[in-house]
C-alpha cells in the first residue's frame, strides 16, 4: 500500500517529472525507517515535506541530487530560512526532524545512478554488513574525535550488532537494563510502543564491549550519554550520527536499522531457531527474515551434510 500510494504521488501543484521522481525514490528508499506497520500518514507527510526541499532546491537552481539535497548545508539553509518565513515553529520543528530522520536513513543505503544501476526492488532490504566490515566500524568508532560522540557510536554499535535495538530502545537503554553474569550479558529491552520487555542476550562478539561501556555506571545512567539527564528527540539523534558520519568518514555508512538487520542475518548464520529470532528481535511475521535469507553466508557441504542429519 505504502509503494501505491508513493507511485501514485503527483504533488499539488503538480511536480514536473524529474522532481516528482526524485521524491518518490528518496520516500521509498527511506520506507525501512517508517514506524511498522507504516501508515499512510507517514507516507503522505514524508512525500509532502520533500516535495517542499525539491521545490526549494528548485528555485535555487540547486543541483536535485541526494548528496546535494540531504547536504547538513541544504538542509540548514531549508530549515532555519526558508521554512522560518514559511511555518510556525512546531511545523519548522516537525519538518526539520524528518528530514533529519530520512537523511540519516539514506546514509545506509548506496546512491544510485540511474545510468548503471536497476531500479531497487520494494523487497530488497539494506545491505547487511560483513563481519569484516563489523569490525572495521567498530576501529572506526573507537577512534572519533568526541568522546561524547566516540561513546554514542560505539553504543550503537554494541546494542545494534549485539542485541538488534532500534532506534527508540537504544535511546531509552540504562545501566540497569543489562545484567552481566557467566553465562553471557542479557538486556533487558522495552517496546517503546506498547512497554512490552523482551530479554535478549548479547552476541559473543559484542558482549565484551558492551560490558566496558557499562563499566562504573550508575543504574540510572543512559548508554549512550551517562551524563544526560534527559533523553534526546529521535530527530537530534539521527542528526549527530549523521554529522559525525560526515565530519569523519566511517568505512560502511551506518544506521540503526542495518545495524538490526545485520544482527538478524548474524542469528541466521549462527543457526539460531527461527522463533527465537523472531521473539528477540520483537516481530510477529517472518517476512523481513525470509527476506534477508538472500544474505545469508551458505554452509559448506560437510556442514550442510551434519545439519541435516541431526
């Protein structure tokens, strides 16, 4: 319904058919970071604050591609001038954070030329990444320049490849929510939309580190940010891990969603029953993991043969 509703998007006024068709592939592309389900009032929203961007790029005379449009400069100039003659500052505000939101999405998928590249398929998720591009990332992360930021994306890091958090619980996450024992580090996660808590344990790859960024912290402390005493928006999020993506290139561009998505093919590798995946990671369906079956890395032939046997 979501990929009807976008193909069907003509804008009013109606938009002349290069910018109409940039909107609808940046909302498209930008669809695996849509509240589930997604509704279509996220969708319509989406589709009209871009189409308010292209129009401003437009007249601007401004070069109508992603780097350029989701640039931290257009989207300042867009925000802070011209939505400021335009909208009242809840609107200003409520703009800005989805811009922010679908700008940060798009860091995690490959700008496309249309010259050499299909179109992408509504049901090919974002590249997972690869355990060598895991720990490339995480030498990455360890070496930003802001302690603040080093902490922030190593948490994201730590929380999204070891236990699959989103966005939202990995924001809300505390000192008290993990529990460090011989037999692994277990988090304790709750559904930021109906307070529902699962327990997932750690990957054993991530449990080390997650077990540093815990260390001397008090129960209450975020972390991701021990000193804050209050939690940051969504959007101011996604807008500092962007910069900090921007300011010092990581070697995968990153966001909480492939970070999730590479945890889930990880479980699938490592042979972890289909239902267990599906209560840690939260969901009721196995269409996104049925989906990420492409990605898997296949077993050997003598693997295959002991599996298969039992």
């Amino acid at each position: 319904m979501a990929h009807e509703k976008i193909t069907r998007f003509k804008g009013q006024p109606a938009l002349p058919e290069a910018e109409r068709t940039f909107v609808q592939e940046v909302v498209r592309d930008a669809l695996f970071i849509a509240p589930q389900p997604i509704e279509k009032g996220w969708v319509g929203s989406s589709l009209s604050i871009v189409t308010r961007l292209v129009r401003f790029l437009s007249e601007e005379n401004a070069p109508l591609t992603r780097e350029h449009a989701f640039s931290q400069r257009s989207l300042n100039r867009f925000n802070h001038v011209h939505m400021a003659n335009h909208a009242d500052d809840g609107t200003q505000r409520y703009y800005e954070s989805r811009l922010n939101l679908i700008a940060a999405a798009l860091k995690g998928v490959t700008y496309r030329d249309k010259k050499n590249q299909p179109a992408r398929s509504k049901d090919v998720p974002v590249t997972p990444l690869t355990p060598a591009q895991e720990a490339a990332l995480y030498v990455w992360a360890t070496g930003v320049r802001s302690p603040k930021r080093r902490r922030r994306m190593t948490a994201m890091l730590a929380t999204g490849l070891g236990v699959g958090m989103q966005t939202g619980e990995f924001m809300e996450a505390r000192r008290r929510d993990v529990e460090i024992t011989d037999s692994g580090v277990h988090v304790r996660i709750t559904n930021i939309h109906n307070g529902a808590e699962r327990t997932v344990t750690c990957r054993r790859v991530w449990e080390d580190v997650l077990r540093d960024l815990c260390k001397d912290l008090a129960p209450e402390a975020l972390l991701m940010e021990p000193s804050r005493t209050t939690l940051m928006s969504e959007g101011s999020h996604n807008s500092m891990v962007s910069r900090t993506q921007n300011e010092t290139e990581p070697p995968e561009w990153i966001n909480q969603r492939r970070l999730r998505l590479t945890w889930q093919v990880r479980l699938l590798e490592a042979g972890v029953p289909i239902p267990t995946i599906m209560k840690a990671a939260d969901v009721v369906t196995t269409d996104a993991l049925t989906r990420l079956m492409l990605y898997v890395t296949p077993q050997t032939e003598a693997d295959a043969s002991a599996s298969l046997r039992g």
